[in-house]
C-alpha cells in the first residue's frame, strides 16, 4: 500500500476511484467537487476528487471552485483515514473544518459512504 499523501497514493487513489462501478453508478446525475487540505499554508497536502456524471476522479492540488472544501490537520487526518477517528467526531470537537455547501454533503451521504467503501484498500 501506497504511504498516505504520497505521489504513488494519489494515483492509486484516483485509479480506485476512475475503475469502480459502483463509485460511477452512485455519482450518475452528480456534479460536485470535493477539495481536502491537510496541513496549513504552503505545507498543506491539498486535492479534490469531482464528481461529473458517472465519472470520478482524484486529482492532487486544489480546485478551481470546489463545492465543499474539508480541511485538518495532518494527525486528525490520518485519524479519519485509518478509522480511528470519525469525520463527524473531528468536526464536532473542531478538527475537521468544512466550507462550503453544507446541503450538498447531506443531499449526498449515499456518494460519500461508497467513496469510503472504494478508497477502503488504501487505509
């Protein structure tokens, strides 16, 4: 398995997620971007994966206007990643910080919950 953040995850991420068909059957009808920042200013890792009809793809660096942008710092992060922590813990106790569309991560739990599922073999 690839090193969390890496080049080589960032790769396999996105294959995992262009590959499934269950990912491309739950975004059908979606239009949404997702960017996450780990870390702060320069240092931050930061990507986005977009969701463009069926088809969904991880792309490192930030996007050019994300829908919801999730932002941590590296240790809650990697909490979230490995299943230590829950997304919803972190945002509770302030975290995980979420900008954005609120709506659009309620108006899409299903999408998120299969993005988990398929990103599963990199944790």
């Amino acid at each position: 398995m690839p090193e969390y953040l890496s080049p080589a995850w960032f790769t396999e991420a996105d294959a995992l997620l262009r590959s499934s068909e269950a990912m491309a059957a739950q975004s059908q009808g979606v239009q949404l971007v997702l960017e996450q920042r780990v870390g702060a200013g320069d240092d931050a890792a930061v990507w986005h994966v977009q969701f463009a009809n069926g088809v969904v793809s991880l792309t490192e660096g930030p996007a050019v206007a994300a829908d919801v942008v999730f932002a941590s710092d590296a240790a809650t992060a990697e909490g979230i990643r490995n299943g230590s922590l829950s997304a919803q813990a972190a945002f509770i106790a302030g975290d995980l910080r979420v900008e954005g569309s609120i709506n659009a991560l309620l108006e899409h739990a299903a999408l998120f919950a299969v993005l988990e599922d398929v990103l599963g073999p990199l944790r």
